[in-house]
C-alpha cells in the first residue's frame, strides 16, 4: 500500500477531533492524508482544520455519517481507505500492524482493531487502563492475535480501494447513522472477502460522541428504524459478532 486516506466526519466536535488529528500525527510514520468531512459544525471545526493544515470538506448541513465518509471516500487519493471516528485516538503501530493484516491475503477487505468501546468481538475483555499502557499491552505485531469476523465496527475501518471500487461506498439510507458499517461487511463478504479484526491494535474509542448528544429514547428509535432497514435490504438481522 503506498499511501492510506484516513477520513474522520464531524460534527461539533472540535476538542476530540483536535486530539484524534494529534494521535495519528504522533503515531502514524506510514504515507498517509487526512480528510476531515465537517458535518455544518458550529463550533469553530474549519478553523481547527485550517490550523492543522488537513484537507477539509466542510458541509452545509449535517447529512450524517455514512453521506460525510462517502465525500471524503471520493475525494481520497490512497490505495488503503481508513473511516476514522473523530472520538478515537489511535497508538502506536496502529497503521503499521492493521495494513500488515489487510495486505497478508488477497481475499481481506476489512481490517478493524480492537477497542475499549465497541459492540461486538472488538470489545477488549479487561479492564481499561490508560492508553499508553493499552498500547503497550497489545500493539506489538503478532499475526496470531488476528481472526476472522463477520463484521467490523466502522469507528476504525481499513479497507482496500479495490473493495471499494467493487462494492462501492456506504449505503446513505442508514443516515445519520447506525447499521451502515453492518452493511458494508455484510456487501464485502458477499462479493468473496473476509472481514478480520486485527487483535495486535489497540484504539482508544471515548464512544458514542456524536450521537451522544441525541436523547436516549431518539437514540434507540434511530438504531431501531435502521435495524429494520438492513432486514427489510437483506431479509436477515445484522450479525451480532
């Protein structure tokens, strides 16, 4: 892989956004851009990413996370794509160990990590401690660790441009958000590849900071309509693992 777009929507998030750009900066030594996608943020987001010196799309409107990554998506110029959510801050060997994955075998499409904060197989079972020492515990490279899912959580999702150029970008029904990822494996494994969590990362992930500032109850409506949404596409539930 010469190069990998790591692309991060927004949306009024400036504080985390500025850690997550400062994080890849300290840990990311491989050929990459970052492409920041401002969902109509408020709260000063242009004039961070002006000081940070990224490329920049900013919105009218907030048009939700799968609409923001598919700009960002078109606009990347990498042979390996990475959906980034602005609340994660990556660590050492992070790009390194996760494009080792990717590139190991002809038939992986996703590689995702493991977190503090996910649905799913990419939840670490143990407790959390500070980043850096999570870092330390799990980010040496070790291909053992690494193991086939059939799905990848999208707040740290690599993929190859190949993929993307066959099954193409997210599907925007699932806007704001919620199930897109789901459905994003779900279309990669049907077209012949593997999904595969790379259990030699660790990220950390504060969870939930967009859609955070949603009311619970709008929260689980949405997750509940887009549920729906996938069966209704697919005639299954989304995977649970």
């Amino acid at each position: 892989m010469n190069k990998t777009s790591i692309i991060i929507p927004t949306y009024n998030g400036g504080a985390l956004l500025r850690e997550c750009i400062a994080s890849i900066r300290a840990h990311t030594p491989q050929p990459h851009e970052i492409i920041v996608v401002d969902n109509g943020s408020v709260d000063g987001t242009a004039h961070l990413c002006r000081q940070e010196e990224v490329t920049f799309i900013s919105l009218a409107h907030n048009a939700g996370f799968p609409a923001a990554c598919n700009c960002g998506l078109q606009l990347a110029s990498g042979d390996a794509l990475v959906l980034l959510n602005n609340d994660v801050l990556v660590t050492r060997n992070w790009l390194n160990n996760m494009l080792a994955c990717l590139s190991s075998s002809g038939d992986i499409g996703l590689v995702g990590p493991m977190t503090n904060y996910a649905s799913g197989r990419q939840q670490l079972d143990e407790p959390f401690t500070h980043v850096e020492d999570m870092a330390a515990r799990h980010n040496d490279p070790d291909p053992s660790k690494w193991r086939e899912s059939t799905r990848i959580v999208g707040l740290c999702m690599l993929f190859k441009r190949e993929l993307m150029e066959r099954i193409g970008l997210l599907d925007e029904r699932f806007s704001p958000g919620h199930y897109e990822d789901d459905d994003y494996c779900w279309r990669a494994r049907m077209a012949g590849y593997r999904c595969v969590i790379a259990g030699d990362v660790f990220v950390f992930h504060h969870g939930s900071a967009s859609f955070g500032q949603q009311a619970e109850a709008e929260l689980q409506q949405l997750i509940a309509v887009n549920r729906d949404k996938f069966i209704a596409k697919w005639g299954a539930a989304p995977p649970a693992e």
